[in-house]
C-alpha cells in the first residue's frame, strides 16, 4: 500500500523531517491504522526517492515516540495510539504551528490587534460559524 507523503526538493526542511511529520500526521489522525504494515524501508526510500539512511531515521524516530514497532523479520507497523496521546500529538502539532506563526507575527512587527483580527478573519474562513453551528470541522 502506498503511503501518501509527498516530499519536495527544494524546501528548506529537510527530507526525513518533511517524511516524519508527514508520517506521524497520518498515524495521529488515523488514516493509518493501528497495525497498519509499512513499507520496508529500502521500498519507501525508492518510492519517495532518498536515501534509505533517511528512512531508517524517519523509522527509528517514530518508533521512539511509540508510533512504529518493528518486528525483526516481519515488518514495521503502526502502533496503538490511544485517545489520550492522539489527543495529545493533535494539540502539539497545532501548537508548535501557531507558535511558529506569532514568531512571524513579532519579527515583522504585527501588533497583537492585527495578529487578533488575522486570526479571527481565518478562523471564519475555515471554520465558518453559519455553515454547520453544531460541529465546526475541517
């Protein structure tokens, strides 16, 4: 099964970290499930053409944070995330995007009245409060 992670070239991030965050987006939200089989990592290193060092970085990290398992001979898998982490990881991934946002917002010198009327005007954009008031979803 391929694995929908698209990498570019020409970002300033570097290629495990745009895989990893990426690949850790796709277990958090449950569009890879848990138990779910990976690619092996000479097979996702061809598909997403890098390194297979890359890969096994990607692998080990996650593995770390208890997304991944690998069993020796038969693969590397998605492991059990449960609602609380989930919950968690969702909360720390937006919130790292958020901050990186206001740290723009200061080096161009935003005042806190632009940044507040941004962030209102987008949150109305995306989560407009006429199109559904019960449930404000993507």
């Amino acid at each position: 099964m391929p694995i929908p992670i698209k990498v570019a070239a020409d970002s300033p991030e570097p290629m495990y970290h745009q895989i990893e965050v990426q690949l850790r987006g796709l277990i958090v939200s449950g569009q890879l499930a848990e138990g779910t089989l990976l690619p092996s990592i000479r097979e996702m290193a061809t598909d997403l053409n890098c390194s297979v060092i890359t890969i096994r970085r990607v692998y080990q990290d996650l593995e770390n944070e208890g997304l991944l398992r690998t069993r020796q001979g038969t693969g590397t898998f998605v492991a059990a995330v449960s609602v609380q982490d989930r919950q968690g990881y969702r909360t720390e991934a937006v919130k790292e995007a958020v901050q990186a946002a206001f740290e723009t917002a200061k080096r161009v010198q935003f005042t806190r009245e632009e940044m507040q009327q941004l962030l209102d005007e987008t949150i109305e954009e995306w989560y407009p409060a006429a199109a559904n008031p019960e449930k404000e979803d993507l």
